[in-house]
C-alpha cells in the first residue's frame, strides 16, 4: 500500500522516536520500509523564528527585513540555532559535516536572496506588498529544506535508501505552479526503491504562504498523495486525536478517537483544532484518500481513521473542543424584523475586513456572530455602532459537542443540562440541520469548567442518546 505521511513539527524534534517508531519500523524486512513518501515540516519553533510566533505573534526574522533591520545578524544567529539544532542528532548518525553545510550554504543564498529584494524595494519602483510576500516565501522555505536534508542524510547513515524531494525551489528559476512542480518532482522518483523525503514547502507562482500561510506543509502533503495516488494520507503528531484536551481534562479521560468523517475534521478547523487544514483536507476527500491521524509516540496504536461516510454505530458525541480565544458581536436592532436581507451590509463589512465568523445566531432583532479575538478591528466596530442601533461586543469562549451521528433527540437537553448543573450560562447556541456540531458560547472564565463537564457527560459516559 502506498502511503504519504507527514511528520510535524514537534515529531521532527524528537527524530529518534521517529526513526524508531514511524521510518524505519524496526524489525521489519528492508523492502517494508518502501512505498511511502514522507512531508516534513521544519523542526519545532523554526518557522516561528523564521516569521513570527504562530501564537504569541512575537517578531522574527521576516519582520527585521519589513522594518529594514539587522535581518543579516538575525540569519547569523538562526544559523547558530539550526546548526545547534543539527547536533542534537550526532547519535542517530547524522553526518555534522555535510548537514551543517547544507544549511549554511541555503542560509546563505537566502541572505543574497533578500538583499537583492531589499535593493529592488529601496528603488521605490515595485509593489512593496509583492516584494514582502516574496520574502516571506523564501524565509518559509528553510525550515523544511533543512529537516528533510538532515532526514535523509540520517536514513542514508543507516543503511536506507532515500531522495532528497526539494520543492524549495531555490535553484530552479522554472516558472511552475505549486501543482506544476509537485508533478514535475514525481516524474523521476521511484518510492519502491526508495524513502522519498519530501520538504513541507512548495514554491509555485501563486506563493503556497500566500494562499495558505501557515497550514502550508500541510498543502503540499495533501498534493503529493493527490498526484501519487496515494491509498492512505498519515499524518504523524504529537497526540491523538481524542475526546478532549488531555492538558484539561487529563490523560485518563482523553478517550482516543478511533474514526470519525471529513465533516467533523472541518467543524475542528474551524475552531483552531486541526486534525488536517482544511484546504488540504478537500483535494484528499474529492480523491477519495483517506486519512489517518497517528501518535509519533504510541505507535501501535492504529489512531484515527478520517474518511468520507463514516457515521457511528451508536448515537453519541465523540469529541469535546473548543477554544477561549473568541469575541462576540451582537447587533440589535428594532427595524431588523422581517426585513429582507437586513444582514447583508453586515457580512459586506465583514468582507471588507477579511473576517470570517465561526458561529452566527439569530432572532427577530439580532444576529450575534463570533469571531477570533486577533480578528477584532477597532474600525469595524466604529463601522457598526453608526450604522446599527446596539452593537455589544464582549470576550467570550466557545465550546463545542461533535459527532458523527449525533442527530438524535435529547443530545442538546442533555448538554445544557449538564452545563446548568454547574452554574455555566450559556451566552449563545447554534446548531444546523447536519447535526454534526452543537456550538455554545459560554464566559471565557469557565471555558476549562465546560471542556471537563461536557466530556464527562457525552464522551465517557456513552450510551446511546435514546
């Protein structure tokens, strides 16, 4: 069976349980160790130092070259860094050498790469945006470049062989398409004979990080199994995909997930929990792959199962998530009753900010939407309070009750039971016909409360709904 497998960051880190437990599969004849294809995302917080911190936001190296800084030093000292990062692998035979070469000369051609981007810009004849997302892409590209060089220099040392699969680009001044160049990289590699190691980076025309910023390794995982036809998508991380938060509700009553629907993987991207980004996930169920979601750390367990028209044999709600980093915008007003597309001009502002709501309620006089706190404009609001009678804004929490078969009677009853029983309002519910996601927006200071209380009510406790 050909499998494409993605490795993330956290995973890449601790590369000797990877080796062990996912690559090589110790034990195994040589011969089984073909027939995969590995995307490798950058080891741990190097794309944070490259661009910003995913969460935190704190400034990296991209934003030294938009302010004109010292971006120079700041290549010098990541350097240090990957090359620190490098002889963390001495003993799982990682050639220092040839690896810190490696990243030294791409680190290089990439300090070249932004000075002459750097003079074009001071000329003040060229769109700055263009040139600024052109040296986010490069910047992007060498995380992965460095840990899929250093994977198969590894593999090599012990005794597999492996292809270096670069789709950095940083040599090839072809003008193709990210789909381009993925089907041109696959016409010569032969993953019978051979562990293919694939960068989670992508060059193409259209800028991978500018359609899909930081869910881009992901992208280019799903592309690949796309244009090798793959039978499986895996993808290997750092937990399973479980009930809930082990960090909340505690390891013991995080029940792992065995199956679930591509229906179920979207509602969790879109509240921040990501089994798969979504713009990977379509191209993979309209091929008819599916994917797997497993533990680097737990590997004889045959973690998640994500496929097109998986539906539970029992009613019951399989996973409990949410996130405390929401704000909702209630817009009330006395004329909004019975008014034909009265909140048309709303979603035109929301447009025009780039905001897109995770949940939206109404009634006779007022739509209340959600939305994340990092997608709050000052202006927006301004835009709203003239136009409409009362606009509350107010930082709240999101929790949600998933499932694959949860359209059952008494499933809602029975969650905001549970939710009352321990003094938590709910501020606002949303529910669709698909009945796959019951949505409450609840105070942000008893979002924690509402995780444990929800997963020990409708995951461990698994009856049957009726």
């Amino acid at each position: 069976m050909l499998t494409v497998e993605k490795i993330g960051g956290t995973s890449m880190s601790k590369f000797s349980e990877v080796l062990s437990n996912i690559i090589l599969k110790l034990g195994l004849h040589q011969a089984d160790h073909y027939n995969r294809i590995f995307v490798v995302s950058a080891y741990n917080n190097v794309t944070n130092w490259l661009l910003e911190h995913k969460k935190t936001k704190e400034p990296g190296i991209y934003q030294k070259f938009v302010n004109n800084e010292d971006y120079g030093k700041a290549l010098d000292v990541l350097l240090e860094k990957l090359i620190a990062i490098n002889h963390t692998f001495r003993d799982i035979k990682l050639d220092l050498s040839t690896a810190d070469d490696f990243i030294t000369n791409r680190i290089s051609q990439a300090g070249n790469y932004l000075n002459h981007l750097n003079n074009v810009l001071a000329t003040g004849y060229v769109n700055r945006t263009n040139i600024l997302l052109a040296a986010r892409e490069i910047l992007s590209s060498i995380g992965e470049a460095h840990a899929a060089f250093n994977t198969v220099n590894i593999l090599e040392n012990h005794g597999i062989k492996a292809t270096f699969v670069d789709l950095c680009g940083f040599d090839d001044t072809e003008y193709l398409t990210i789909d381009e160049r993925i089907h041109k990289a696959f016409q010569k590699v032969d993953y019978t004979r051979s562990i293919p190691i694939v960068t989670g980076y992508t060059k193409g025309t259209e800028g991978i990080m500018r359609e899909f910023d930081r869910g881009y390794s992901e992208v280019t995982f799903s592309k690949v199994a796309v244009e090798v036809k793959a039978e499986e998508a895996v993808i290997h991380k750092e937990f399973h995909l479980s009930s809930a938060d082990p960090n909340i509700v505690g390891i013991e009553k995080s029940i792992p997930v065995c199956f679930t629907n591509y229906n179920v993987a979207d509602q969790l991207a879109d509240i921040g929990m990501e089994a798969i980004h979504p713009k990977a996930s379509k191209p993979l169920e309209m091929a008819g792959i599916h994917i797997r979601i497993k533990n680097t750390f737990e590997p004889d367990h045959p973690g998640t199962l994500i496929t097109k028209n998986y539906v539970g044999e029992k009613s019951k709600v399989e996973i409990i998530s949410g996130t405390p980093d929401v704000t909702a915008i209630e817009i009330h007003d006395p004329l909004m009753v019975g008014q034909v597309g009265f909140d048309r001009s709303i979603m035109e502002r929301f447009e025009r900010y780039s905001i897109s709501y995770i949940l939206k309620a109404t009634n006779a006089n007022s739509i209340t939407m959600v939305i994340w706190d990092d997608d709050v404009r000052k202006e927006l609001l301004d835009e709203l309070e003239k136009q409409y009678y009362e606009v509350t804004v107010k930082s709240v929490a999101l929790v949600c009750a998933l499932g694959t078969n949860i359209a059952q009677p008494g499933i809602i009853s029975k969650a905001t039971h549970a939710l009352a029983q321990n003094s938590i309002n709910i501020e606002a519910v949303s529910q669709s016909m698909k009945q796959v996601n019951m949505q409450f927006v609840i105070g942000r200071k008893d979002y924690k409360k509402a995780i444990i209380v929800l997963n020990e009510t409708l995951c461990l406790n698994n009856d049957e709904i009726n």
